[in-house]
C-alpha cells in the first residue's frame, strides 16, 4: 500500500491545477486582446484612408466653389457696368427729350406771368 500524500504534495497538486487554469484563461485573453489590438489597427488604417479621401475631396470642392465664386463675380460686374451704361444711356435720352418740353412750358409760363405783370401795370397806371 502507499502512503497518502502529505499536506504540501495536496497543496502544491492545487496550485499547480488552479495556476494551469489561470495560465490557460492568460492565454485566452491574450489571444482576444491580440485580435482586438488587430482591430483597431485595422480600424485605424480605415480611419486615415477615410480621413484623407475626405479631406481630398473637400479641399477639391473648396476650390471648385471658389471658381464658381470668382466666376459670378466676374458676371455680376458685367451685369454691374451694362446696367450703369444703359443708365446713362436713358438718362442722358430723357434729358434730350425733356429740354423741348421744359423750354415750352418754361417759355409759356414766361408769357403768362409777363401778360398779368402787363396787366397789373396797365391796370395801376
């Protein structure tokens, strides 16, 4: 018959049984933190590409609308000085047409008030 086992060969039985059950879940999480770490590196790498694409395409929707911008100015200027032109052009036109009637009315109102001072006078003396 053998001898039992002494109190340090049980305890020493357990610890080793509970530290291979420990070593075995270590090496679980290790394994699940590596494919996490994988992850986001992977993550990581979409992020940047994400990041740039957009960055490209605002950068090319910046400068297209800068053009748009430049180029509606330049059509608003235009507009700007043909309506200035034709401006003048129906100013100076009314003023051609208007002097005619402003001498008529003028010469005619002259006549009037030189006919009633004609007529205070004749009428005083």
């Amino acid at each position: 018959m053998e001898r039992p086992p002494t109190k340090e060969e049980v305890l020493f039985d357990w610890f080793l049984g509970d530290s291979k059950e420990i070593l075995a879940e270590l090496k679980s999480a290790i394994a699940d933190a590596t494919s996490v770490r994988d992850g986001i590196s992977q993550a990581k790498l979409e992020l940047d590409a994400t990041v740039q694409n957009a960055t490209r395409e605002l950068v090319t929707a910046h400068r297209e609308l800068a053009l748009a911008i430049r180029d509606v100015r330049a059509a608003n200027a235009d507009a700007a000085q043909v309506v200035a032109a034709t401006g003048k052009r129906a100013a100076a036109a009314g003023v051609v047409q208007a002097l005619p009637a402003l001498g008529i009315c003028c010469g005619g109102s002259a006549l009037v008030g030189a006919a009633i001072a004609a007529l205070v006078v004749h009428w005083l003396a």
